[in-house]
C-alpha cells in the first residue's frame, strides 16, 4: 500500500477543495462528537449517582395549614397527623422533615470546630425530623446511635434552638474529622452553642444538586426536630404498597384536619422526584446523543457523496489503470487510501479543536477536562466512519472495467 | 431569465435525487436543531423591560464581610431587614420598594364545599407597581401612606379574582389570607414577566420562571403579621437560626429584594454614592468591620450576574450552530461535486455566449432552490422539534419556546442565506470552467 501515497497525494492536490472540505467536516465533527459524548458521560453519571434511601417506597406530602396556628397547636396537629398515617395499612413508617432528598432547593449550614471559628469547614443540607427519619428513608446507620424520643422538641419556623445532639452522614464525618474520630465530637453551626454527633449514617443526598451544593455532595446532617408550619412529611410503603398509600394517606390526612392546604402536585413519589431533580441532565444527555448520531450520519452521507463524484469523475483513468494491469484490489485500496489520508487530516486538526472546544466549556460553564478515551473513541470513530462511507464508492471503482480507457467520455 | 433559471435549478436537482435529498437534508436538520435551541434561549435571555432596563437597579451591600462572602467579593444578593428599612425610609431614590415572597391560603368566604389554597405573591411597598409597570384591570397599588399606616389591603392578580368572584370588580370587596381579612385595593392583568427579573432571589423555580404571583400585600402589613419569606434566606457566616422573629429581624441574613428607579446617569452616581456613605456609617457604627463593599446593577447586568440563562441553554445553542456548520459544509463540498459534473454543459453555455455572471446566477438560483426545500424541512422540523422540547428541557422553560410567524421566517431566511453562502465557492468554481477545455476533450 505504501508506494501508492505519492500518486495519491498528487492526485488530491488536483481536487484539493473537496479533500479539504471533507477534512475540515471530519474534524468539526470529531470536536462536536467528542465534547458530545464526554457531556453525555458526564450528565448519565450525575443522574445515576445513588440517594442512599429506600426511593422505590417512598411518598413525600407537602402540607400547609391553612390557618395561622400557635406553635403549640400546629405541634399537637402534627402529632396527630403522624399518628394517622403511621397507622394506614401498609405504610411502614412516616416521618416529618423541612425537605426530602434531591427536592431541588434546601437548607444548607455553615459548620466549623470551634465556636469562634469564622471559616466553615462544612456546608452540609439541614434535615429536621424525630427519631423514625432514618427508618423511614431507609437510610444506614453505621456508628453511634438513632435519636431517643425524649431528644426531639418540635421547632417553629424562626426559631432559636440548637439542638444538642445530631446524625451525620459519613460524607461529612470524614470531611470534619478526616481521622475518622467524628462519632461524640462537637460541632458548630456558627453558633456558640455545640452540637455533639452521636449517630453515623452511610449515605443521604443533599436537597439541592446544583453545583454549589455538589461540592459537598452526600454531606448531609439531622437535628432532632419536628418542623411545625409548612412542612413535608415523608412516608415510607412497605413493598408494592405505595400506590395504596398514595391513595389513602390524603383522604386520611383531610380526614383528621380540613384546615390544611395539600396541592395536586405537592404529593410525589421518588420517579417524580428524580425526574424533576434531573429532568435538565436527562434532556442535554438526550439531545447530545440526537446530534452525535445525526452529525455522524451526515458527514458519513457526504463522503459517500464526495466519494462517488471523484469516482464518477475519474472512471476513464481507472480504465486505463485496469487496462494496464492494476488488479481490482488496487483500485479499491487506492480510494480507501485516499480516504484515509484525508480522515487522518482531517483527524489530527479536529483533535486540536475538540481540545480548544473543551477548554471553552470548562472556563465557561464548569465542565471538567476531557479525557483522552474520549479523544481517543472519538478518533476511532471517524476513522472507521470515513472508511465506512468511503467502501461503497471504492467496491464500485473497483468494477469499473477496463474497456472504459477506450470510451470517449 | 430568473424564471428559467429556477427550472433548470430544480430539473436539475431531480436529476440526482439522492444527491439533492441528502443536501436538503443536511440544511433541513441543521437549521431545525438551531432554531429549536435558539427558540429557547430567546425565550429566556429576552430582556423583560426593555424600556427600563437601564432606570431599574439593585441596591446590594455587603453585609457579612469578605470571610463569609458566598461569592467572591461580591456582596450578598439580597437585604437584611434592618439595611432594606434603613434603605427604604432614606426615599434617596426617585422611586423604590422592598419586598419578599409570600405564600398564603386563600380562605374562601363561605366555608362551605370549598377548601383553602395556597397562592403566592409578595409582600413589597406601594412603589411596586408603579416601578414594574404591573398593568390593572380594575383599581390600583396602594401608596406610601398606606405603606406608613399598615393598612390591611391588598392588590389581587386576575386568575385568583377569576377564582373567587368570577371576574367581577372585586375593588372593595374583603379577601381572607391566613386568617387574616384585606380590602382588595386592585386587581392586576396578567402579569408575569419572564424571566422574573425582579425576584431573582427568592424564587425557588427554574432560572426565574414560574407561575404568575397572585398577592400583593404592604409589606408593613406583612411583618406585623409576621409572615414569613416562602422564597429563599441566605445567612452567610451568620447562625440562621435566630432568637424568634425578632431575632430574625435584627439578624443578618439576607432575605428581602430591593430595587430602585434612577433615571440619570447622574442620580445613579449619587445613590452609589449614598450607598457607601450608608455602609461607611454601619463601618463606623462597627456593625461592619470592613470597607463599604457595594453594587447599583441595572436590569441586564442583574440577569447576567445571576446567570438566569441556564448553561444547558448556551451549550446546545453552540453545539447546534456547530452542527449547522458542519451542514453547510458538507451542502459546499456535495454542491461542488454537483456542479462539477456539468463542467461540460457549463462549457457549452460559456462557448454560446454566457457570461460568467450568467453562470453565477444560474448557479447560485439553483443552490436557493436547494436552501429553500432544505428551509421548509427545517419549518417542519422545528414543528416537530417543538413537542420534543420538554423531553430536553426542563418543563418551565420549554413552555416558553414556541413555534411563531418570526420563527418560520427566520428559518426559511437562514436556511436561504446561509445555502448561498455556501453555494459561493462551488459557483465560483463552475465560472471558472474553460469552455475550450470543456469542448476539446468531448
């Protein structure tokens, strides 16, 4: 194959505009396709990283009372609800928080070592709830203890209590203690007052997954308080039961109160969660993949388009190469040649501006490095995509026969 | 001639049809895909009060000191209760209010069949609808005496008045919001400017966008009452949890959105410069321990500073014009082997007499032809991308892309453009053919 590059090379300085072309939509399409696939990669890991709670049985209902309650009354309203409908069958236990995991906003804390502190070591996401919130998401508890009853007190909305014990999460035990000595330590949350750690659970997402909230990912903390105002409780089904309590747990809860406020679209299951935490991730990856496969259609079409005309241009000069004795292998590896030296072209440039592509998107929108498996796919991909779409016309020239040196046109 | 031109164009396209329908092809997606993104992020990064956009400007004072700064350098996005009032009873501005999100319950009249709902709006002073252009339907806001006497009123907006009384003058009438009774004052239009540049802040929902507010209370009124924000608080390196509501108040984290109006370049300086002398003073009084840090951002520069457009938006909108890119140059490299092909007939035509700029236009006729097929697939495309919009975006944004006469337009006229401009080269390529050589070697 070799001593055939010269004679190519010559020949495609005849027809350069078209090996230049095919060159340069080789390589836009190799940066797009890239910068594509790495973006997909990117959003389908983010979308599937795991909650760490029981999601298939979970019910999260948002409720509000419709009167202005004293703290006393909401608190006693709330008891009694919890009461109901941790007693619907097939509910295996309820729980209420100031958010649920991956609801899109929350409440995040600074939180440092020393009281007189002044820069957080932590920005973990705040949860309220008593002493059945790990059971009810079903979140791990891997050291230390769950809440006693007698340590939960309910909290108003502005209301100054800093509770004295809470659950972490591992994620931010090990950030606070890197040691692993977390479980009996103090904390603060810029307040005097401490807060000691009596409990470790393995993994609970943060409320928010914006960026911000992500560098902080799985560093979440509970405060042992029921949160009496606007408030989500959050119920737990036993398996293949949430539907039934879907059903019922509303009726029950306007059963026990009318006085309450509960929107069609405040009662959500964790596919409803998950959907509206990633609808955004889901959507790029999906229009990633949309323009991946046509970009690479069309830029295979125009080869194949290219290809045939530069063919059908050439059929008289393929005649006389067959005529003087070049085999149909020959004719067929010369095409696929030239294909290959233009991809290789067109490649290298493309590699270059992949690069550039992706330093745009880091310094403007937080992406991260490209890898070079990507590159290196995305090379091999349009390789074999111009080989491909170059065969056709190739297996075609290859036919030519060699009575055609002899015909006029 | 441009008759006859156009029917060689299009005889000449249903010579190779495969050829012709991959060129249409190529324009019809490229142009769909952009014109899908592009038709969001028109949506979104439109600036919602063109004509005052530059008069409008947000107050912002740091507060919690270099340390504890949620961005670099920047202060915080929005007010303590202290600065807002502070700044509020000052009046250095022509116009300007104070005001936070609001969710209430809406507690029907007559008990009876009906149940409470939540509605949501905000508690802000009488400047407000003045400075917002907020349009009426029936009545008005309410003015700065009733800001200073607390007066329990409160301005509705159409679908709630819808709701309760049918759509009727409802100016007089009581409304009961969390057990608490107002006399309407005034029922606003629609009203929901997207985004809702105004309360960026507070708003929980997707890049400013949401459904339209329905309340509007004094927000003298509101902080009697005790309501509390149902948008956002950000409380820096200070606890957020506070000694009660009072607590709160006194406290520093931020919550409250301040806007003024200044309609000079002039007044602008002085406010920025009232605005440091206000954070000199917190200095001096040593409440802050560090240099006045402050901001007087325009409607535009707050959008851009709170990034309303989302990432997602700018990163399909580049990679679809690059798609479309790699379209045209594809369309230039299959025009160039079309027109190629016919060197001998172009010979033929310049050995009859055509001048070279008959053969441009006969050419570039032909490529407009190609653009406008490859346009109306894009029309079509676009329809149908249309639907597909809510499966790539999230739902609030991909209500507000939709399919219009300017759009269509749009795209039949780039699809158009943008073929001719590929078409140059290769036309430029076929006047170049030699009729002799064309002649001699048939």
């Amino acid at each position: 194959m070799m001593p055939q590059i010269k004679p190519i090379l010559s020949a495609l300085r005849r027809h350069k505009a078209g090996a230049v072309l095919i060159a340069l939509q080789t390589a836009l399409t190799l940066a797009i396709v890239c910068n594509a696939l790495f973006i997909i990669q990117q959003r389908v890991a983010h979308l599937s990283a795991p909650s760490g709670i029981d999601e298939p049985n979970l019910l999260v209902i948002e409720n509000t009372w419709a009167d202005k309650l004293s703290k006393e009354d909401a608190d006693a309203q709330l008891r009694a609800d919890l009461a109901v409908l941790r007693q619907i069958p097939g509910v295996h236990d309820a729980v209420v928080s100031n958010a649920y995991p991956m609801r899109g906003s929350g409440w995040d804390q600074f939180i440092t070592l020393t009281p007189d502190q002044t820069t957080a070591v932590g920005d973990p996401a705040v949860y309220l709830g008593d002493e059945h919130f790990i059971d009810t998401l079903g979140v791990k508890l891997i050291a230390g203890r769950n809440f006693r009853p007698d340590e939960v007190r309910p909290i108003a909305n502005r209301e100054s209590t800093m509770p004295p014990v809470t659950i972490v999460t591992k994620a931010l035990a090990d950030k606070l203690f890197p040691d692993g000595s977390a479980l009996g330590k103090q904390i603060y949350a810029m307040s005097s007052t401490p807060t000691t750690i009596i409990g470790i659970v393995d993994l609970l997402q943060t409320q928010s997954l914006a960026n911000w909230q992500m560098r902080s990912a799985y560093q979440s903390l509970i405060w042992p308080m029921r949160i009496v105002g606007n408030s989500y409780y959050i119920l737990r089904a036993q398996p293949g039961q949430l539907a039934a309590v879907r059903q019922a747990a509303v009726k029950a809860l306007y059963a026990q109160n009318r006085m309450r406020i509960i929107n069609d679209d405040g009662v959500l299951d964790y596919t409803q969660v998950r959907q509206a935490a990633y609808d955004s991730d889901y959507g790029m990856a999906m229009l990633m993949g949309i323009i991946c496969v046509v970009l690479l259609a069309i830029t295979a079409a125009g080869i194949v388009g290219l290809t045939s005309f530069w063919v059908g241009q050439r059929r008289k000069q393929i005649g006389v190469r067959r005529a003087l004795g070049a085999t149909r292998h020959d004719i067929l590896s010369y095409f696929m040649t030239e294909n290959l030296l233009i991809t290789v072209g067109g490649v290298i440039f493309g590699v270059a501006l992949a690069i550039a592509m992706n330093l745009w998107l880091v310094t403007h929108f937080e992406m991260d490095r490209l890898s070079l498996i990507y590159l290196l796919v995305g090379v091999l991909l349009l390789l074999l995509l111009g080989q491909g779409a170059a065969l056709a016309p190739a297996v075609r020239a290859s036919r030519v026969s060699p009575i055609e040196a002899t015909r006029s046109v | 001639m441009f008759g006859y031109y156009v029917q060689l164009g299009v005889r000449s396209l249903k010579r190779n049809p495969w050829l012709t329908a991959l060129m249409v092809m190529a324009i019809g997606f490229g142009v769909a895909a952009s014109m899908i993104t592009y038709s969001v992020f028109r949506a979104i990064s439109g600036n919602p009060i063109p004509e005052k956009s530059e008069r409008l400007r947000v107050p912002q004072l740091d507060n919690w000191g270099p340390e504890h700064a949620r961005a670099l350098g920047e202060p915080a996005e929005a007010l303590t209760y202290t600065d807002a009032i502070a700044l509020w009873k000052a009046h250095q501005a022509r116009m300007q209010t104070i005001f936070y999100e609001v969710t209430l319950s809406v507690i029907p009249e007559h008990g009876g069949s009906s149940v409470p709902f939540n509605m949501s709006g905000y508690a802000a002073t009488g400047d407000f609808f003045r400075m917002f252009d907020v349009p009426f339907l029936y009545g008005s806001g309410w003015n700065q005496s009733d800001d200073e006497g607390h007066a329990d009123v409160a301005v509705i907006g159409r679908d709630l008045n819808e709701r309760l009384f049918k759509g009727a003058n409802s100016v007089g009438r009581e409304i009961n919001l969390r057990g608490h009774s107002y006399r309407i004052v005034g029922v606003t239009d629609h009203w929901d400017p997207k985004p809702r540049y105004f309360d960026l802040f507070s708003m929980f929902t997707v890049n400013g966008i949401g459904d339209a507010s329905q309340i509007y209370v004094p927000f003298s009124k509101a902080i009697d009452l005790k309501l509390d924000t149902g948008g956002r608080n950000s409380c820096g390196g200070a606890s957020s949890l506070n000694a009660g509501w009072d607590g709160w108040l006194r406290g520093e984290c931020v919550w409250i959105s301040m806007w003024v109006q200044l309609d000079t370049p002039a007044e602008v300086e002085r406010y920025r410069q009232y605005l440091r002398n206000y954070a000199e003073q917190m200095q001096q009084s040593g409440r802050f321990q560090w240099a006045p840090n402050v901001r007087l951002r325009n409607v535009t520069e707050w959008l851009d500073y709170e990034k309303v457009v989302p990432p997602e938006s700018r990163i399909s909108l580049v990679v679809a014009l690059g798609f479309f890119g790699i379209c045209l140059i594809n369309t230039i490299g299959l025009l160039l082997a079309k027109f190629m092909r016919r060197a001998p007939e172009i010979g033929v035509r310049r050995a009859l007499g055509a001048s070279r700029r008959e053969v441009y236009l006969q050419f570039l006729i032909e490529a407009s032809t190609v653009g406008l097929a490859g346009g109306l697939l894009g029309v079509l495309l676009t329809t149908i991308g249309m639907f597909g919009v809510g499966l790539i975006f999230e739902p609030q944004i991909a209500k507000l892309a939709h399919l219009d006469v300017s759009l269509v337009v749009l795209t039949i006229v780039v699809a158009v453009l943008a073929t001719v401009l590929a078409a140059f080269y290769p036309t430029w390529k076929a006047a170049q053919v030699q009729p002799a050589w064309q002649l001699k070697s048939n």
